[in-house]
C-alpha cells in the first residue's frame, strides 16, 4: 500500500506542514510521507465515499473507531467524518481549499448604497448588519432608516423587507435593527430589535417576538438550528433550541459578571459559530475575540487582548466576526477602520483590507461593522459611516 503511495507521487502538496492540497481532483488528499525530511506531501486518490465513512462524535469531533482520525472530506465536508488514516502511518492533511493567504483587492466595489446616507431605496443610513444568501442576495440592517433591506445580486436599489413602517414598538416597526440573519429552511427573518430590546422574526409579513427583554447585539445560528444571542448587558453569550425560545436558554460564553478575565465578557457584540459549535465573540471593550468552544468553562484569546491600540497584535473596536472553515478569523476593526485576519495560536493579524484612515474613497472604510463572504469567497463589509456595502473581490 505504501508503494502505491510512492507510485502516485506525480504531483506535490503545497509546503506548509498544516496543510495540503490536490487540485485536479475533488476525490485526493495529501499524505506526509513517512521519512520525509521536509514539508512536502504527496497527493493520492485514497479517499473512501462518503457512505463508507462514520460522522465523528459532534461534541468533541472523536473518533470511536480505532485507527481513525477526524477529518473533512473534501466530497462531503458538511461534517467531518472519521477517516482511516493510520492504516498507512501517516497524517492526512485537511483540505486547504485554496483559502490560505488568499487575497482581495484593495479598491472595493459598492453594492448597497452610497457614501451619502438617506432614505431613499438606493440609500442607506449607518448599516450595520449583513446576510448574504446562497444566490448572492444581501440583506442589510439598515440601523438608522429601522428597516431591512434587501439588495438582489447586481440591483441598483433595494427593497423593504421587514419594518419601513417609522420607528416604533409595533410587531410591523423596528427600533434601531442591528443585526439579520435570514433561516434558509424558512426562508424567515430573523431580527435583533435592539431599541426595543427583543429578538423578531420575520415569516411572510407575519411577525413573532421570540425572545423578549433582551439587549441584543449579536446574532448566529449553527447547522443544527440552534441560535446564538449576545446580551451585551449581562456579558453572555445565550444558546436557544429552535422553537423553544420561552425557556432561559443556556448560556454558552460569559455569564460571570463584567470583566476581562478568561471566563468574562466586557459588552460582547458580533458573534459566530462554526462546524464544531466553537462561538467566536467580538469583545468590544477588552479589545479582543475571545473563542469558547462547546461546553468550555471559559475561553481562548484569538485576535487582540493586548490593550486598544493600531499594532498588528492590537484591535479597536472589535466589530464583525467570521471564521473560514480553515479556522482563520476575520474581524472589523471599526476603530482602526479595517479588516484584519488572525490565525489561533498567532500573536498578531494581518490587514485584509482598509487601514489607510478615515475617508471614503474605494479603498477606505469608516467604522466596518458586519463582515460576510459569498459563495465564490468575495469579501463584504458593511461600511457603517460611509452608509454602504463594500465588496472587495478575490484575487484569483
């Protein structure tokens, strides 16, 4: 079996010890060879079909099977699944994806709204939050106007979908919208009403508090249906069960008072979940993303947590948050006006995009807040203060 490894050795995974590629074919995966004296993998197809592969233990990503690894496969990644690996005494490297030290352009392109903020359908007025579909649609929580809006793919102009009836309290009025999230299996919409202090859904034109007395800054939803809210006043990150939202929930980050410690919130505002059920948190005012994983008591420092500040292992103003399924961390800096992406285990980020001041020419940004990749890895910020959607395409 070995020998047929060496056999097949026709094309090489990329250096990096972490991880490997195979691009000319979705089936292949990348082996560190046993003996090796550097970095390099070898590429084979040697992966089993899905139907033959065991999904791992959800809450800690095991492996009950011996001789087994968990892994993504890269045919069926939507959970990882348990890979015979150690049949040939060798590591097995994810799949990268191509998603390592990708690049954008730095001028972006406005896709919702304008620097002029206003009420019209093609204005905005300090957006703050944003959900992009499958068909690349954008959903906007047009914070200032109390309304959401949705721009189709290439539109000019949006269309009211929720609220647009003035400020107010009524179920058909919004009171500062932060963030939406729209529920693909419903096709719902699900708002946080931050004046009024309550969790809004959105079905049809129908409307329905789902939870109620709660200063909600953050919003996500994991693959399993469950839904994640920050409370920024009592520093905790809460779990609800889809369709249970009448019960306290559970809370799965913070909840010990106000503070800096590892266990501790200081006003938690954007959040996100991955695969694993790991929550990212945006920590505003002790200036860091702190990442608690699935039952963890408390959690790990993974951007920031050096004090406000403009250096590369500093953030201001933590915003918007999101992770790619290699784990890297991308967060809106709205005090230093960019985009900066962290590794876990790194002691400083990198600029994505922006970082050259306040303005608002294409490659400015002005207070970033929601952060959001489409299907083809073109990077979205919502430029708050500049009252628009900036894409930032990949660079091929």
């Amino acid at each position: 079996f070995i020998t047929f490894i060496v056999q097949i050795k026709s094309q090489i995974c990329e250096k990096t010890p972490q991880y490997g590629e195979c691009s000319t074919n979705s089936a292949c995966g990348c082996f560190h060879m046993m003996g090796a004296d550097d970095d390099t993998g070898v590429c084979g197809f040697l992966w089993p079909t899905c139907s033959r592969l065991l999904r791992c233990n959800p809450s800690d990503n095991s492996c009950l099977q011996p001789n087994t690894i968990c892994v993504h496969h890269p045919q069926c990644d939507d959970f990882p699944l348990c890979y015979p690996v150690t049949m040939i005494g060798l590591n097995m490297c994810p799949p990268m994806k191509n998603k390592i030290n990708l690049k954008w352009n730095q001028n972006a392109i406005t896709v919702a709204g304008r620097t002029r903020g206003g009420q019209q359908l093609n204005q905005l007025g300090f957006p703050l939050g944003i959900f992009i579909d499958e068909k690349k649609n954008i959903f906007i929580s047009d914070y200032a106007n109390h309304r959401i809006v949705e721009w189709k793919y290439n539109a000019k102009e949006g269309q009211i979908v929720a609220g647009g009836n003035g400020q107010g309290n009524r179920m058909d009025q919004l009171n500062f919208p932060k963030i939406v999230l729209v529920d693909q299996q419903n096709y719902s919409i699900i708002i946080t009403d931050l004046g009024n202090r309550r969790l809004i859904q959105w079905l049809n034109q129908k409307q329905q508090i789902l939870i109620d007395n709660i200063y909600c800054r953050g919003l996500a939803m994991d693959k399993y249906g469950f839904l994640y809210v920050s409370d920024y006043e009592k520093n905790e990150v809460i779990r609800w069960k889809m369709s249970e939202y009448n019960n306290e929930g559970i809370v799965v980050a913070g909840g010990n008072g106000k503070g800096n410690q590892l266990n501790q919130l200081n006003s938690p505002t954007f959040i996100f979940v991955d695969e694993d059920q790991s929550v990212y948190v945006s920590d505003l005012y002790n200036y860091r993303v702190i990442k608690w994983r699935k039952d963890a008591k408390e959690g790990t420092i993974v951007a920031g947590g050096n004090g406000q500040g403009e250096n590369l292992n500093q953030l201001f103003y933590a915003e918007g948050v999101v992770v790619d399924d290699l784990g890297q961390i991308y967060v809106a800096e709205s005090g230093n006006h960019r985009v900066t992406r962290w590794c876990e285990g790194k002691g400083e980020g990198e600029i994505v995009v922006g970082g050259n001041g306040i303005g608002d020419k294409s490659n400015h940004l002005y207070r970033p807040a929601g952060l959001s990749f489409d299907v083809e890895g073109n990077l979205y910020v919502v430029d708050s203060d500049n009252h628009r959607i900036q894409k930032f395409e990949i660079i091929l």
